[in-house]
C-alpha cells in the first residue's frame, strides 16, 4: 500500500507538471481551461454521486446560476473578477440549500427528479430574467485585472489562474473526502440506516454534502463565463446536467481523478468532433458511454485501479 500510494503522488506530480508545461507545448489554452472548468463540475457532482450516493439532475441550475451571476456583476456593475467568483460560488451555495432542503427529504430516483424539477425553474427564471439576455444569454463578459492589479486578458494569464482554481478545488474535495465528515458520506452512501442506527443526522449531512457540491459546481460555472466571456442557457439547461452525469460515470464515480479523465474525453470529443459531424457528436459520445458501461462497468480509473487491486492482491498472496 504504501508502494501504491507513492506510485499515486507520483503521478499526481506528473500530471501537474504537464499542466503547468501545457502553454509551452502548443496546446491550446482556452481548450484546456474549458477542461478544466468542466473537471471541477465533475469532480463537483462526484462528491454527492460518488461519495454519498445521491444522483441529482440538477446540477446545471448551480453550474449556469453563478455563470450568469458572475458575468452579470463583472459587466453590469464592474466587479472584480474575484469578487465575481465568489459571488458566483455564494449564490450557488444558496440555491444549492433551497434545493436540497427539499430534496434530502426523498431518496433514489424520486430525489432526483426532485432536483431536475427544481432546476427547470431556475433554467426558466434565466430565459426569462431581464438582465440574462433571453436567448441570446450574457455576451461580452470581460476579464478585467485580478484584484484589480494583474490583468487577466492574456490567454496564459488565465489559464494559470483557472489551474490554480482547479488544484485547490481537487485538494478541497480530498480533504473532504479524507475528513471524518467525508467518512460519515461514505457511510450513509454504503447504508443508511445503519448510519441512522448510530445516531447520526443523516439528512444534515446530506444537506451539507448538497451544498458543499453545489459551490464547487457555482466555482465552474463562474470560472467558465470569465474564461469564454458569455453565459447562455446550455449552461443551466438540463443536458448540461446529463453531461457531468456522463463525465463522472465515464471516468469512475467514486474515485478522485476519474471525473477529470471523464471531462478530458467527453470535452475534446466534442471539441474535436463538433465541426466534422456537427451534432451526431452527442450520438457519437452515447455510444461511448454505453460501451463504457458494458466494458468499464466501474469507469476507466475505477476499472484502472480495481486491475492494479487485482495484480497487488496476486502478488501478496502466498502460493499454496
């Protein structure tokens, strides 16, 4: 264990050097901070998915709500975008505690349609809004100066930043996970009534764990905005909902890094595929998943680490 667990920080170290090093290779910054923005939603939604066993198809109302409340304040009332951001991500957080006080309240699918109720109330209040654009949703949103000192118009600039939003929004999920809080969400996730059987307020839990997930997809949403420089309506809109859903499953639910794998694939797939087959793309990336889930029942990092399990556990075990 301690061999895996070094091999993992290894890799974890290689990773964010290649990050780090993307500018200098050639990759195209505003893609990879797309990338990004979408791994902090998947790793947003992980958290309730799968570390507490609660699917909601809501989650774009927190991801588009505090995109078009960053970008409304940042335009309109000129904001700083790190006050944007946190405005953003406390807004979120908000709806979030509405919407999960009401949903906590059921559990399986009834919890999720529940969530996917209220979400099409908040995808309608943005059409409707005046100060959303309608259907033509936030345009020209600018980047403006960090702290009204470092200038974030260069396309570097802000991928370093977006990068350094997104590590400490990973580490944030692992402390929480790792904390005595994320081991009572593993356990109300694997049996319910059992944790209730112990004397823990499950539905408080469950409330934080909501909002605590819905911030971090408010964080993606607003750092999206800052970095494309609108917020539309596919941001809030329902399939935006089903595509982190598909990120987090394709990567492994329940596992760290696999909800960032998932965004990486679903997001250059689209990327990449979007102006040669325009939208069989979506067709494209659903018979992907199902493959995927045919295949790689537990995701690509959980079917990754369950191999490696597998090859330790042959290793370890004494031939009789």
């Amino acid at each position: 264990m301690p061999q895996a667990t070094k091999l993992l920080n290894l890799t974890y170290v290689a990773l964010l050097l290649l990050a780090l090093a993307a500018p200098l290779l050639g990759l195209y910054p505003v893609f990879v901070m797309k990338l990004l923005c979408f791994a902090i939603f998947a790793c947003a939604l992980n958290l309730l998915l799968g570390f507490t066993g609660l699917l909601s198809f809501g989650h774009a109302a927190f991801f588009g709500s505090a995109a078009y409340i960053t970008g409304y304040l940042i335009k309109s009332h000129n904001f700083t975008p790190e006050l944007g951001i946190v405005a953003g991500v406390i807004g979120s957080g908000l709806i979030g505690l509405v919407v999960g006080f009401v949903a906590i309240r059921r559990q399986g699918i009834y919890f999720a349609m529940i969530t996917m109720a209220l979400a099409q109330i908040v995808f309608f209040i943005c059409l409707q809004a005046p100060f959303t654009g309608g259907e033509d949703g936030l345009q020209g949103v600018p980047r403006g100066a960090l702290f009204g000192l470092l200038s974030l118009q260069s396309d570097t600039t802000m991928y370093y930043l977006v990068l350094a939003v997104f590590v400490a929004g990973f580490l944030a999920v692992s402390r929480i996970v790792h904390s005595p809080f994320g081991q009572v969400l593993k356990m109300i996730r694997e049996n319910e009534p059992r944790a209730i059987s112990l004397g823990y307020q499950v539905d408080r839990y469950k409330l934080l764990a909501f909002v605590l997930s819905s911030a971090l997809a408010g964080l993606a949403g607003s750092l999206k905005t800052l970095v494309m420089g609108f917020a539309t309506l596919s941001d809030v809109h329902w399939t935006m909902s089903g595509e982190v859903i598909l990120m987090t499953l394709l990567g492994g639910m329940g596992t760290f890094f696999g909800p960032v794998v998932g965004a990486g694939i679903v997001v250059s797939l689209q990327d990449t595929l979007a102006d040669k087959v325009g939208s069989w793309v979506n067709v494209i990336i659903g018979i992907i998943f199902v493959l995927c889930v045919l295949v790689f029942r537990k995701g690509v990092v959980g079917e990754l680490q369950a191999a490696l399990e597998r090859r330790r556990h042959a290793t370890t075990t004494p031939r009789t």
